[in-house]
C-alpha cells in the first residue's frame, strides 16, 4: 500500500493550477466518460470519480474553499490518472484494467477523508455510500 500512496501523493504534488484549470474545462466530457466505464468488479468507481470531480469543480469555482489544494490536486491527479489509456495496468487488459485506477481512486479518498467527509455533509451526500467496499 505504501508505493499507491506515494504514486498518489506524487502525482498530486505535479498539479498545477493551470492542469487543475484545464481539468475543469474537461470535466463535462470526463463525467460523461465516467458513465461509459463498465467495471464490475468495482461497482463503486463511477460514483467515486463523480464524487471526486464535484470537489474538484467546487474547489476550482470557489463554490466549496474548505478543502485544502492538496486534497483538490489529489481528486484532479485521481481524475487524470483514470482516463489514462496507459497508466500502471493499461485500459485495454480487460481482467483488470480498473485495478489501478480504483486503487489510486480509493487511496485518495482515504488520504483526505476528513475533509471529504465534511465536504459530503455540506453537500448532502452519503458518505459512506461513496466509500463503501464492493
């Protein structure tokens, strides 16, 4: 678990404002992707990606300033990373193409989930229905 967590925390630590900033220009085609994933084995991936975007999108426009960059570059790292075509395990090794990024995706969540947590209160999410376990 530790390499996941450094691969998470250094690809954070690489996004700028101006990547965060063209994430945000992405991110109505990245969410409509999201609905095109199909990954049985994590049923809770699109929720999760939706879950992050929204703090990405709320941190970007300002909706939302109680979440630090770090956790808003983290969302947007976990983001880019899934919509990779070739990231740790490619996309096109069907078995178990979403491990890598259900792992990033899920380790990021873990890392800021206070913040997360607050954010879901405040927007009237359940939590632990965007983090349960498959």
């Amino acid at each position: 678990m530790n390499e996941i967590v450094y691969f998470a925390q250094r690809g954070a630590s690489r996004v700028t404002p101006k990547i965060m900033k063209n994430l945000l220009h992405r991110l109505p085609l990245l969410k409509a992707e999201f609905t095109q994933i199909h990954a049985p084995k994590f049923p809770h991936l699109v929720d999760q990606l939706e879950f992050l975007a929204d703090v990405v999108e709320d941190f970007a426009e300002g909706a939302y300033q109680e979440i630090p960059y770090t956790a808003a570059a983290a969302s947007a790292f976990a983001i880019i990373h899934t919509h990779r075509l070739l990231d740790i395990i490619p996309d096109f090794v069907t078995q178990i193409s979403f491990e890598d990024d259900s792992a990033v995706v899920r380790t990021v969540l873990m890392l800021y989930e206070k913040d997360f947590e607050k954010y879901a209160q405040v927007q009237h999410l359940n939590w632990k229905k965007i983090t349960l376990k498959p």
